[in-house]
C-alpha cells in the first residue's frame, strides 16, 4: 500500500511538473486561439506591375496557387504592388483584375513603390481609393493578421492623417490576449546589398517598432522588399522575408505558403517553374 501511495503521488508530481515546465520542443496553445490550431495561407510580395513581364508571372501565380490542394485561409499581398505607377489607371486595373481571380480572401498593405514620397497626398489617396486602408487588422481562426504601412515610420518622413507606430499601436492594444502576426514592407533588419551592408530602417522608427512589438504577443513579423529570401530574428521573434514575383536581378518568381501550427509558424517557397 505505501508502495502504491509514493507511485501515485511521484506520478502525480511528475504530471505537475510537465505541465508547468514542458519539455523542450513542447509548447502550449496561445491564448486566444484553441488548442490545436493549425491552418496556411499564402504570401506574394514586389509584383511591379506596369514593368516587364511581371503581370504574366503573376498570373501563373495566381493558378498555382489556386491549384494548392489545401485549403488556405487568405493570400497576403506584402507591397510594391506596382512599379512607381498607381496613378496609372490601366495598369492599376490590370494588376488588381489579376490578382482577384484568387479564389482565397486577397489582403493588401502598400509599399515604397506604391506610395511614392515624391507624391505623398496623390499616390496616397490612389492606394486607399483602388486598393484599400493603410492599416487593417483581419483575424483567421483566432490569430489577427496586422498589415501596416511603415514606410513613414522607417523612413522618418510623414504622411498627413496617418501616424503608423500610433495606429499600429491602437491596433496591437485592440488585439491583446489574441496571437498577432505582422505584416509590413521592409523589414526592420539591415539590408545587405550588392556586398555592402547598410541599415534599411532609420534608427528612431526601428527601435521603436521593436520596443511596441515586444510589448504585444506578435508571434512573427512578415515582410518583402528586400526581393530575397531570408529569415531574421529580432528579441525572439522571427522576420521573414520573401522573394518577390517581380524579375529584377534574374528572380525567379515565387510565393510562401506559411503554416500556423500552435503558436509557431513555417513555410516553403513555392517557385514557378521557368
């Protein structure tokens, strides 16, 4: 009988133990999504339309992606939607009619190509008018998806009427106690280009993005821009950056399709065949 009370309370213990210290590799359920989550969905980024052949490509990537034998959530659109042309109205209607025969819900955020600092109030009225907000959060099987423009904040500049790291902020704070996944253009990384290494965020806007994102439970950050594939990791959170289905530089056009399982995330780039 003593025998069977010390197994008993040893196993016990032991459950205890596991439960509030759980072995490497095992890790709980965010709050605000049930346990066992799991679901994809895709990213694209640096189209360029109005350039090259860049609407082609990103029609036979639309078809593949609509050919995916798994249901995905959504398909995010990361910036540089078009190539300094928005005001373009056959361009812009060209583009957009594309990527609208997606069959998954299609999210948009703008990047440095779409609202040019050059013509602020015009490019940026152009975006909001034919694509959509500057900030937006969408949620999916209770993770919220935040697509934000940054470039005023990574470039120390302003828009009149909108203040990213105030609006990103309220955004974050209307999220609490949910998993955040990120969306924005440039990475607030360095870059490395053409063998040289430079910052891609003004110092200011990069340190304060990372001391409001460490606040908040955002899980990953998603980005473009830099059109190469690369993984970062800033205070324990990682930045993805994806390749562009734009042709600068001999890219060879691709889109991410990203899993959510648990609070975590991963992905494959998926190429078209050349």
């Amino acid at each position: 009988m003593m025998k069977y009370f010390l197994n008993r309370t040893w196993i016990g213990a032991l459950l205890l133990w596991l439960a509030v210290f759980p072995p490497l590799g095992v890790r709980a359920s965010p709050p605000g999504a049930e346990p066992g989550t799991r679901f994809f969905f895709v990213q694209i980024t640096d189209t360029h339309f109005g350039e090259r052949d860049h609407l082609e490509r990103t029609r036979k990537l639309v078809e593949q992606i609509n050919r995916l034998p798994i249901e995905i959530a959504c398909v995010v659109h990361t910036g540089d939607i078009f190539a300094d042309n928005i005001t373009d109205a056959g361009v812009r209607d060209a583009g957009l009619g594309v990527l609208r025969r997606l069959k998954a819900p299609l999210h948009f955020l703008p990047g440095n190509h779409d609202i040019l600092r050059k013509d602020l109030e015009k490019t940026a009225a152009a975006y909001t008018r034919s694509v959509g907000p500057l900030l937006h959060a969408i949620e999916y099987h209770g993770v919220v998806f935040i697509l934000a423009y940054t470039e005023p904040l990574a470039l120390g500049f302003a828009l009149d009427g909108y203040e990213p790291l105030r609006e990103l902020e309220a955004a974050l704070a209307r999220s609490s106690g949910k998993p955040i996944i990120l969306f924005h253009h440039r990475p607030a990384v360095d870059d490395y280009y053409e063998f040289a290494q430079s910052p891609a965020w003004d110092g200011p806007g990069r340190a304060a993005l990372e001391k409001l994102l460490t606040a908040h439970d955002v899980k990953a950050v998603i980005t473009g821009h830099f059109h190469r594939d690369e993984l970062h990791w800033v205070d324990g959170r990682p930045v993805f950056a994806a390749p562009p289905v734009a042709a600068y530089w001999g890219r060879q056009a691709g889109f991410r399709l990203y899993e959510y399982r648990d609070g975590r995330l991963g992905y494959r780039t998926i190429y078209l065949p050349e």
